[in-house]
C-alpha cells in the first residue's frame, strides 16, 4: 500500500496559481470598469471594452477546461463514487 504522505515526484499541473487566478478574477473586470469610466463613450471604445471582456471570459474558460484532470484517463484504481 502506498503512503499518502509521500512527496509526489512529478510535477502537478491541476490548477492554475491562486495569484493568477485572482488576477483573472478581479483584476480584468477592474480594468474593464476602469476603462469604462475614464475613456470616452463612443461607439468603438464600448465595442472593444467588450471585445476585451469576452475574451477574458473565454480565456478562463479555456484555461479550465485545459487542466490535467479532464482530459487525463483514470489511474488503475480509481476511486469509486459515494453510494
């Protein structure tokens, strides 16, 4: 049996890092928000405001989606789900 207390060797790639992924979370839609309050309210500058925001979103999207767990098979002995 092996030991849950052992240092894992390998490198682990599960989730992105707690500072980038506040980041992401707070720190575009300030940006955006900002933006929005300083820049002029023409046409263009909304556009690529949101232009911006969804490509922040879909980034983060695809970064979750990116992650070792999902796209991985099972180990040969995978937990079974709770009954």
């Amino acid at each position: 049996m092996d030991d849950p207390l052992e240092p894992i060797d390998e490198p682990v790639r599960d989730a992105p890092a707690p500072f980038s992924m506040w980041l992401v979370m707070l720190g575009v839609p300030v940006l955006i928000v900002a933006a929005w309050l300083v820049l002029p309210q023409t046409p263009v500058v909304v556009g690529l405001l949101a232009l911006l925001a969804l490509t922040a979103v879909f980034v983060g999207v695809w970064r979750v989606l990116s992650l070792r767990r999902l796209h991985e098979p099972p180990g040969r002995h995978p937990v079974p789900p709770p009954s």
